[in-house]
C-alpha cells in the first residue's frame, strides 16, 4: 500500500480534521522501520470536512509501521495534545520557514 492509498483509507473512516484549523491525516504503511511526519500550513484554508467545519490551514500528516500501532496510537495523542495548544497554534501561523515550523513543534 502507497502513501496517498493508506491516508485516503483513513480518511473514508472518517476526517481527521479536528477542529480550529487542525487536521492530522495518518496512516499506516509497510516495509518501513520508523515513522514519517509532516506539517503543512496553508495561506488559505481548505475545506475539509473537519469536526467544526471549518477550513483546515495546519496539516500533520503522520505515517507510522503497519506493525506499530501502540506506537501510532501514542503519537496521535501526542500530537493533538500539542495542536490543543493555542500559543503553539498562533506560532505556526506566523512562521514564515520551514525551520521557524521545524523549531516550533521541536519546542513544543
């Protein structure tokens, strides 16, 4: 299974938009030994279904082992617990690099 076909198989359970903006797309993928993760911030937002519906315009897509589902799991409410944070929110909006993003969830 591809990258695009397991966040697509996610999201016909049901969107992974969260609210306030938020969406963490995820999956689960083989032939891979560590998880994959990337934030995307959009200038406009998009609509996507999400729990508020309200356009999305922060992304966080995560891909995780097919064999790794506690660690999946885990990672999710990580990283909703860290987007639940309105400060950590309003920095990604005002990043202006990709490092100012890289730098804002290392901190977080």
């Amino acid at each position: 299974m591809d990258i695009l076909e397991s966040l697509m198989n996610r999201e016909k359970l049901g969107s992974t938009g969260i609210g306030n903006g938020i969406a963490i797309p995820h999956g689960r993928i083989k032939n891979s030994s560590k998880a994959v993760a990337v934030l995307l911030v959009t200038h406009k937002g998009v609509n996507y279904d999400a729990i508020d519906k309200r356009p999305v315009d922060i992304f966080f897509a995560l891909l995780v082992p097919e064999d790794q589902c506690d660690t999946h799991l885990a990672t999710l409410a990580s990283i909703a617990k860290t987007f639940d944070n309105k400060d950590v929110l309003r920095k990604i909006r005002r990043a202006e690099t990709d490092l100012d993003l890289y730098n804002i969830i290392e901190a977080a």
